[in-house]
C-alpha cells in the first residue's frame, strides 16, 4: 500500500462480525484499509468489499512485515475468541512502534491484559460497536456515541481554536455548525454544564450534540 496519506491508512487485523463491521465503515468513509485474517474463505468473502485483504498468520512478526504492517501509524486488533492470538499480535504491533493501537477485548481481564502489553485503546464490543470505531479511529474526536443510526449523537473532542477566548454565545457554534455544546471540561478538571457565558480555553474538552454528520465536522476543526 502506497503510504501517501498515512493517517488515512488502517491495517484491521480478525475480520469476524466486529472487525468487517468496522473494515467495512472504514473503507466507505474514506480510508484505505488493509484488513487481514488467517482464515482464507473470510478474506476472500470479503476481498470484494474493501481496499486490500491478505491472509496472514499475524502472530509471526515476519509475516506481517512482508504486508507492511510495520509501516502503518493506526492499527486494529479485532481478533475474536483466540486470546492468545489477539495479545500476541496487539504485543508485535507494539514492537513495531505503531503509534496508535486500537484492540478489541472480550472482557474486562482481556482488556486490562492488552493494555498491559501496550494496547493505546481497548475496545469492549457490548459498549462500543464497530461504525461508533470507526469514527474514533479516523477522526479528531476523543469519544463518540450515535444515539440513532445516522442522526444524533454526541462526541467529545478537543476545542477548536476559532471558539477559544469568547463566551460560547458569541461563537455562534450552534447557528454555524448546527451543534450544541452541552458541557465542557478543564484541564484538571471534571465536566461541567456549558452555557452561552462559558469562555472557552486552549486545552479544553467539550462535549457536542448534534447530527451525525455536524458533530463530525465540528470536529474536524480542532
């Protein structure tokens, strides 16, 4: 894979129902994908659907060096029920130094487990389904919730610099970008309640609702 654009490239490893799910969304939001799996008939059901596939042992390091995994800076472990096989991988991702790892955990011992071993995010699938990932992994927002499919959600991201410095009733952020900044954290601080007389500051969390598509261009600012 061409390396043009590396933010924009994300390498899934398991593409059981989780990580086609979030393969699938990445790829129709833009990014190229390189998803791979050890099973050959999954990659080749799938191989039509996104950017590049490739069956691999993913637990051996040569393997994925020969795919360039190695050269990637976001990568995703969605491997399933084979615990071993999914710390074992999430560990060479590491020891390639891939800055941003996202790896799914079947339990909350699992996920303390990968994140021991250097997982950046841990992903529990009853909490955080594959499209709400992806938005997380492609985008600037730091948590992302879809309250319903493609119309409302609500995202926590870093300020923006244009609203720094100003109450928010100034801003106009809501006639602008169609969104509602409904709370705002400090740094060193714990959340709280955002009005029109809040004045935003470099460094500050906020927390905006609004439709799918203006939460995320909203931020995109940042």
């Amino acid at each position: 894979m061409a390396r043009n654009d590396a933010a924009n490239q994300i390498v899934v490893i398991g593409l059981g129902r989780f990580g086609s799910s979030l393969a699938g969304e990445l790829v129709r939001r833009g990014s190229e994908v390189l998803a791979i799996d050890s099973r050959p008939t999954v990659v080749q059901r799938l191989a039509d659907e996104l950017t590049h596939t490739a069956v691999a042992d993913t637990t051996d390091p040569e393997s994925l060096r020969q795919l360039g995994v190695h050269q990637f800076t976001r990568a995703v472990v969605a491997i399933g029920t084979d615990l071993e096989a999914s710390i074992l991988t999430t560990s060479l991702l590491v020891d390639f130094g891939i800055p941003n790892i996202w790896a799914k955990a079947t339990s909350r011992q699992h996920g303390r487990i990968l994140e021991r071993v250097g997982a950046h995010h841990v992903v529990l699938p009853e909490h955080e389904m594959g499209k709400a990932t992806a938005h997380l992994v492609i985008g600037r927002m730091l948590d992302y919730i879809e309250l319903e499919e493609d119309h409302y959600a609500l995202a926590k991201t870093l300020a923006p610099t244009e609203a720094l410095g100003r109450p928010l009733g100034e801003t106009r952020v809501r006639s602008k970008y169609g969104v509602t900044v409904v709370a705002i954290k400090r740094p060193g601080q714990s959340f709280t309640y955002a009005t029109a007389e809040t004045v935003v500051r470099e460094g500050d969390i906020l927390v905006v609702a609004g439709s799918s598509d203006q939460v995320e261009r909203f931020a995109e600012l940042t």
